[in-house]
C-alpha cells in the first residue's frame, strides 16, 4: 500500500478542483527510493508541459492536472488528468510498485476524465492530451479541432 495520507495533497487536489484558486497541477513523489509513502512535492499554475518539466528519469511520480481548452469559439471546458510518471531509469521494483500503489492514490485523486501513462515528457504534451481529452469528453461541436 501506498501511504498517501499527507494532509497536504488532499488540500492541493481540492485547491486544483476549485474554480476560486490558480493552481492547476499537483506532483506526488515517493520519499525515498525505499519509501511506500508519497509526499507533495510541487504544485504550479501552468499547463500540462510546466509540469512535464518537472519530471525526471529516475523517479516514478503521479500527477493531477487541470486542462483546460476551447469547446468552440464560445466556449470552453476544463477536464482533469490524472498521470503516471514513470521514468526511463526507474528501477524495476519501483515500477512494479506503482501498479499496486495507483489504487491508493486513485482514493485521494479521485475525479479526472483520463489517465496518462507517461515515460518520456514527449508524452505529454499539451495538444495530445487535449485530443485525448476531447475523444474522451463527448459532445464536440467544433469539428475541425477533432479531427
């Protein structure tokens, strides 16, 4: 199990989920290479690339993040994401961790319309998971932006 009992990430998620403040992405990492436990390590106000950023290699992470993009030229929506970093050099007891450990925090990190499993920050950039997002949300009345 993974101890995701910081006080401090259910406060990040609920400022993220909240119209009345900035911030727009949260970032978990583990404590130590050793640990079960995650802790909050960042939070921004950016898109999904400022948090790319913040990934590295050798760490497996998970990510939430507030996406927003027009609807039409009327409109907008705002979509969550929950992400699972797991980087290039991460060692194979820690990937294999992050499986059993991504039900807990799908407890704390409940609402979010996809999931990105991500290794590399050319897996999250911006427009494709907003493409994801739209094939995912529905009711797309602006055609020319799905295809």
């Amino acid at each position: 199990m993974a101890d995701v009992k910081d006080p401090k990430i259910a406060e990040a998620y609920e400022k993220i989920r909240s119209n009345n403040d900035e911030t727009t992405w949260l970032l978990l990492d583990y404590e130590s290479d050793k640990s079960n436990a995650l802790t909050l390590t960042k939070t921004g106000t950016g898109n999904i690339e400022e948090l790319a950023k913040e990934l590295q290699p050798q760490r497996a992470s998970f990510a939430y993040a507030k996406i927003r993009y027009e609807n039409d030229e009327h409109s907008f929506r705002e979509k969550f994401v929950l992400v699972i970093w797991i980087g290039e050099e991460v060692k194979i007891m820690r990937r294999a961790k992050v499986s059993v450990h991504l039900a807990d925090v799908k407890n704390v990190l409940r609402a979010y319309s996809i999931e990105v499993s991500a290794s590399t920050t050319s897996d999250l950039k911006q427009d494709d998971v907003v493409t994801r997002l739209r094939r995912a949300g529905g009711a797309n009345y602006d055609r020319s932006k799905f295809d």
